[in-house]
C-alpha cells in the first residue's frame, strides 16, 4: 500500500494501473476551493505556483479533474472515488464502503486512525493525528473574498457543480 497525497499523483495514474495488472487507485476528492485553501495554509514550497496563487490551483485541480474523469472511464472499477464531505459526515460507512471495494475486512481500528503510533511526513501530520472530522468542511467561505477568481475559473471550466462554489 502506497499512500501519497501529492496532488500530481493524477497524472501516474494509467501508468500504476497499466503496469501493475491488481493496482487499484482511490482518488480522493473535495470541494475544490476548501482543497485551494488547505494548499494555501500549508504554505508548501513548490517550484510551481499552485500553492501560492488562486488562479494556478484552480487549474491544476481542473487538470487533475479531467485527466482523472478519463481514466475512470478507461478503467472503470480500478478506480474508487472518495468524496472527503461524505466521508466526515458517516466515517464508518464510507469506509466500509472503500474497505469493500479493496475486499479487505472490516476492523473497528480503521475509525481509531488517530490512535497508531506512526511517522507522518507531511503538511496534514496534526490532522492525520484526530479523529476523522468535518472542521474543514466549507471552510473556503471565510475566505470566497480571496477564492473568487479560483471559484469563477473553477466554474467556467464546467466541471464542478456551481452550488458547491456558492458562497
């Protein structure tokens, strides 16, 4: 098992699952604008700018959302999509539900995550160490002041439910 949470893992992603014949993916997703909020806050370091401009995040989550619309396509049941607002919501059945896809047991532990004590390298560390919830849900409508040239490039693009990028 792999886990890697770079938001160009997208474009591997035929090449994971044509050259290893039982890959499967679990593309996460989440409303686009709390996802450009989050690469904000992280202030992660990147020779590109999406982490730093509104406009170029937006472009790479439209990237990411139509190369991966064509691989599901392709690839049909290899590819298991998470939707992160549901998952807050009813933890326990949409884990079951991912847990089932993988024809992997059930195990009450998957609800405790934040009790294992591991390493976590990443900009998500203190998150990965609660209990699943939904404090970052919608969170992007403190700051649609700020959002909104992402959210009008986000909806030009067609691909993303204008209800969602309301404010």
């Amino acid at each position: 098992i792999t886990i890697d949470k770079s938001l160009y893992n997208f474009i591997h992603c035929n090449v994971i699952l044509d050259l290893i014949p039982n890959a499967k993916v679990i593309h996460s997703r989440r409303n686009p604008l709390d996802n450009i909020l989050s690469m904000l806050r992280a202030r992660m370091v990147s020779p590109q700018n999406y982490c730093s401009d509104v406009i170029d995040a937006a472009e790479v989550i439209i990237a990411q959302e139509q190369a991966m619309l064509g691989f599901k396509e392709r690839y049909g049941e290899r590819i298991f999509t998470n939707n992160y607002e549901q998952l807050t919501q009813t933890p326990e059945h949409h884990i079951r539900t991912l847990l089932s896809w993988l024809g992997w047991p059930w195990d009450e532990r998957y609800l405790n995550h934040h009790r294992k004590d591991r390493l976590i390298f990443n900009a998500s560390a203190i998150q990965a160490r609660n209990p699943i919830n939904s404090r970052s849900v919608q969170g992007w409508r403190r700051y649609a002041d700020l959002l909104e040239p992402a959210r009008q490039c986000l909806i030009s693009s067609g691909l993303f439910d204008s209800a969602d990028l309301t404010a």
